[in-house]
C-alpha cells in the first residue's frame, strides 16, 4: 500500500511520517521524504535561476525540479520489500508507483483560523534558520517572491485530491491512529471492492491479515 503527505513547507508532514512509523500496526513501513529527490545540478533537470554572483538556485517550489523517475523507482523497490510505503513531500501525491497498488492520498493542512501561511512559515525559521543556522534574511525573501506564490500555485490543488485532510495541529500520534484506521478501510475496499463482507484473507499471508485484523 501507497500513503502520501502532501502539505505545505512547515505542516508537519515528516513529523507525521516518524509517528505513523512509530505506531506502525504490526506492519513493515518505508518512509521516503520527498527532499531527498530534488535535483543536483542544472545539467539533470529542475528548474533554476541565478542569483547575482551567478550561483545556480534550485526552485525547490515547482514540481519540475523533483526527480520522480528516480523516487518511482525508489517507491517500487520498496514496494516489493515492505507492505505499506510511504513518501511524504510537498509534491507526494505527483507519485505514481509502476505497479497498481492501494493508495491513500492525505493532505496536512492547518486550520484557516490560525493563518495557516503564517504557522508554516513560523515552524519553517524555527526548522531551517534557528537549528540549521540558514540565513533568515535569504528564507524570508525567497518566501515573500516566490515560495508563498509556488505553495498555492502547486501544493494547495492537492488539497481537493486528497482522500484525507488533518489538522496538523493534533497530536502527531493521534493522527497517526486515524491515518492507520483509515488505511485499513482503504485497503479493505481494494480487495473486497464489492461486498462488505469480511475481506478473503487466504489470499493473502502475513502482515496484512494482521494487519486487516487489528
């Protein structure tokens, strides 16, 4: 089974990943985080500028500048050794595994009321600048001309795509739980589609019975 974390910078979808790992319900999982397939170098692909000492950029806000041959390639290995794969990263829900397999597609949003943009960006100077010492002029300005324009160009369309919407704001293992729930669902409907009779688990071994069982 596919779950994707799709979500703004700063949601909490790694931190989502870690907790559905952690409660991970008798069942092998693979976590693969979507910043680990941008592109290296503009000769590989992606988008880039240049700033003004002529230093390429990645704008690691389009989804052009992911490498999805290689994360599909990834989530297919990982597909045939693990029962439940799971990517997360702002453009999760581009994923499109070779092999037909369940999926459940889910959005980490943050509630309207607390000016979500403002949490993300919050959480993201907390992350990058005062524990990874990147410049907080540099965020601030990338945000203010571009990322905040990218996130809603390319990331909120998932939202309406999505099989489930989380409040980020709730416990990480709270979510974890409904996220666990709700894949059993999912997964129960993929292989008795038409009934709702108890799934034929004889043609299936392991750790998904344990895992439809739990």
């Amino acid at each position: 089974m596919l779950l994707t974390l799709t979500g703004g910078s700063g949601a909490g979808k790694t931190t989502l990943a870690d907790a559905l790992t952690a409660t991970a319900p008798r069942i092998s999982v693979r976590v693969l985080h979507g910043d680990d397939y941008y592109f290296g170098a503009p000769d590989h692909g992606g988008v880039w500028t240049y700033d003004d000492a002529g230093v390429p950029r990645l704008d690691y806000g389009s989804p052009r500048s992911m490498d999805f041959e290689r994360l599909t390639h990834d989530v297919d290995a990982a597909s045939a050794s693990v029962s439940v794969v799971i990517v997360e990263g702002l453009f999760a829900g581009h994923v499109a595994p070779s092999a037909r397999c369940p999926r459940l597609d889910i959005f980490v949003d943050l509630p309207a009321d607390l000016l979500p943009a403002d949490l993300r960006l919050v959480r993201k100077i907390q992350r990058k600048c005062l524990h990874h010492g990147f410049p907080l002029d540099v965020l601030l300005r990338t945000y203010l001309h571009h990322r905040r324009d990218a996130h809603a160009r390319h990331v909120e369309p998932a939202r309406d795509a999505s099989d489930l919407i989380l409040d980020a704001t709730r416990p990480a293992d709270t979510l974890a739980r409904q996220v666990w729930s709700e894949a059993r669902t999912e997964l129960r409907h993929h292989l008795s589609p038409k009934t709702d009779s108890a799934v034929p688990t004889h043609r299936y071994r392991g750790e998904i019975v344990d895992f439809l069982n739990t």
